[in-house]
C-alpha cells in the first residue's frame, strides 16, 4: 500500500489531472479532498479530451473507486451535469465507482449570486474568481450556516425550509443591489431532484478510506488549484477558500497525516496564473506566444492565462509547504524552441534579497524577479520517452530545478496526451 498527494506547486492549471490519471493505474481509490468545480482538469485519453471540475480524474479509469470528500464544496446540479457529460462520452458514473461525502458542504444557487455580487462590489480591487460560488459556500461553512449533503438526501423538508429562510435573507441584499430576485420554489424543485439523483452516492466516505487502508489498498489524493492558492499559504486575498497544500488532503478527507507515504508536486517548466494578484516573472510576450499557438486557456473560465518564466521562489516554498517528495515537471516541450530559457532565482526588494515569498501581496507586486539566463535545446522533445533521450540542455534545465528546490524530478510531462509523459 502507497498513499500519495498531488499537489500543485504553482497558481493551479499545472497539469495535476494528467499527473494523477498516469499514477491511477498502479492505484485503487482516487480522492478529491477540497476544492468545488472552479477546478479543470484536462486529461486526454485514447484520443479523447475529458474535463473534469468535481468528479476526480480516476473515474477514466475502469475498476478504479473515486472519493469526493469532506472537503469538497459541490454545486449538486452542477454534479449532474458532470455526471451526464461523461456518460456521453461513454463513462458511466455509479455508486459504485464514484461515492461522496455527507459531510460536503453545498454549492447554492444564492452562493453564485453572492459570488458575482461581492466581486462586482469590489471593482479594481477585485480577486478574479470564477464566480462560481466557491468562497461564499466556503464562507457559510466556517460560519456554521451551510448546507451539507446529508441535509438534502436525509431531510428534504427541512432542508426546504432552511433554503426558504436563506434566500428570504439573500433576496433582500440583492433586490437593495438592483439585481434579481431568486425564487425558491424553482430552486428548490431543482435541488430536491438532484437529491433524488445523488442519494445513492452520499455515504461516510471516512470509513471507506479507512477500511480501505486496513485492506492493503492504496490512495491517491487528487489536488484541486495549487500552492499559491492557497488560503493561508498563497498569494492572499487572491487565493481561493479552502487550504491547497498537502495538509489539506488530510483534513478534506479524513486521513491522517501518518496515512501519506508521497507527496508529488507538479509544476510546468514555465509559470502562469489566471485571475488578479501578483505575478513576478509574467512576460506578454511568452503568453502571447503560447496563446497564438492556441495554448493556456483555463479549462474551467475559457479565459487566456498570463503566462511568465519559471519562479523557483515559488516553487522552493511549494516543496517546503508541502512536504514535496518530488516533482512532476509538465509542458516541458513548450520551451522547445527557445534559443534561451530564463529562470527567476530569487527575488529583491528594497535591496534585500527574498530566496521565499512575502506575505503581503503588496510587497508581492514590488519584489523585482532576479534571472539567469540558461541555454535552450532548441528541438522537439514531444516524442522523447526517456530521460536520458532528452537533450542536454532540457536535462541541465531540470538538474537545475533540483538543485534550487532540493526535490528530485521524476516526472516530466512533454505532450498532452498520457503516454507523452518520461517516467525517471
């Protein structure tokens, strides 16, 4: 038995999906432990593209068990319409591959209203959410106010009531707004469908995980967002609401750290960041390169990434945060053609140099990224399944992430699809 994490070492969007849908094979269960459907994987499987927001990125895989944990705030519709894409595409989501959590909390209507809502209400001071309701269903967690889904499958008619009472409360805030009122009546025929749905899915996923262990199998603990991300560790306010790193994996699912025997972080040979807040080593000219090549648009937004050159700061404070044990470096072909590669190696602000991150995002925005200048190899690594078939120049470009990490790279992803991935 091997229990491992995923994690994201940067601002999201690294490429955690197709990391987690390569290691599932030598898995049993796949678990998602924070996070809602602000989170787009992409994986490519046998020619086909899935994007997958709440459902863990195992459920591709046939025989494995997928958990959607404690953690996880879910948008129950949303869910559904998860559920029916894949069928769709010839996955067939059951009881029996796929279980959650009656301890998630709820995604509402009222929460993606509040969520437009509060980010309009701050204007250039605002944090780029995807407006999909995430930090105020978050937000009614850590008040104690929030829905979880054994209010909806076990009690439909107080659960009924209590939305009643909410959307009473929200429609006076958002009528005094000038914005639309919601109406309970077609909210809640809607949810109590989705109940009806979903029932068959809603168990204590804490006994699963843990009898599970007891019988020798493994877990691989899926990732949503990255580092950076973070509530307490990342680039505050523009985080997102639930806590990214490793630690989070234990506590949005019920197991304990002893239980973790790997962590992997997963990191691209460059940067990129969606939404607001600071970004040192952005470049326009890299991101619009990459998005004339049709490349970094957000799988979930669809909005162009900002993209820069890779921030060994960040991922030096990824590994420690984390606990990495090694790294999965992705989209190491998207450097291909560069005659020479820049890394930001520490940055400087107000003459000191900063090996880690500020705490303040204004500092943040000040510090001054501080690069060398390493030669590229100038040739197409896509079909390279090696890692010493690499050329010399991509492997001294990964030595030298090692070296500034102190993380070994054991994964290095050169194409999309899941067999263009060199296992060290």
């Amino acid at each position: 038995m091997s229990n491992t994490i995923v994690i994201g070492a940067q601002w999201g969007d690294e490429g955690k999906g197709k990391i987690v849908d390569l290691l599932t094979e030598k898995t049993d269960i796949v678990v998602r432990a924070q996070g809602g459907n602000n989170a787009g994987h992409t994986v490519i499987s046998d020619g086909k593209e899935y994007i997958l927001h709440l459902i863990p990125s195992g459920i591709l895989w046939p025989g494995k068990q997928c958990v959607i944990g404690n953690g996880v705030v879910m948008d129950p519709v949303a869910l559904l319409g998860e559920i029916d894409g894949l069928a769709g595409k010839g996955i067939e989501v059951t009881p029996e591959n796929l279980v959650i959590s009656d301890r998630a909390h709820l995604v509402m209507p009222f929460h993606r209203e509040m969520d437009a809502y509060k980010e309009a209400s701050k204007g250039d001071g605002k944090i780029g959410t995807t407006k999909r309701g995430i930090g105020p269903a978050y937000g009614d967690k850590i008040d104690r106010i929030g829905f979880r889904l054994h209010d909806l499958v076990g009690d439909p008619a107080q659960f009924i009531e209590r939305l009643a009472q909410r959307i009473d409360d929200c429609n006076t805030l958002f009528e005094a707004a000038g914005m639309d009122k919601l109406d309970v009546e077609v909210i809640g025929k809607d949810l109590l469908a989705a109940a009806e749905r979903l029932k068959p899915f809603s168990t204590d996923t804490v006994g699963i995980l843990h009898e599970a262990m007891k019988d020798g199998k493994s877990l691989l603990f899926e990732g949503a967002q990255g580092t950076y991300l973070d509530i307490d560790q990342g680039t505050y306010p523009y985080v997102t609401s639930s806590n990214t790193t490793s630690g989070g994996a234990c506590t949005g699912s019920g197991v304990p750290p002893q239980k973790i025997d790997r962590v992997v972080g997963v990191t691209k040979a460059y940067t990129t960041r969606v939404g607001e807040g600071p970004f040192p080593t952005q470049n326009d000219t890299l991101a619009d390169r990459f998005h004339k090549m049709g490349r970094e648009f957000g799988a979930t937004t669809g909005r162009k990434r900002r993209c820069g050159w890779l921030d060994l700061v960040l991922v030096r404070y990824a590994a420690m945060v984390n606990g990495l044990d090694d790294l999965a470096i992705t989209i190491l072909d998207g450097l291909d053609d560069c005659p020479e590669i820049p890394i930001c190696t520490h940055y400087e602000l107000d003459g000191e140099k900063l090996l880690l991150p500020p705490a303040s995002a204004k500092d943040f925005e000040r510090v001054e990224p501080v690069y060398e200048s390493l030669p590229g190899w100038e040739s197409d690594t896509t079909g390279v399944r090696n890692y010493d078939d690499l050329p010399e120049n991509a492997r001294a470009y990964l030595a030298r992430i090692e070296k500034e990490t102190d993380t070994r790279v054991s994964m290095v992803g050169v194409g999309p699809s899941r067999d263009q991935t060199i296992i060290r």
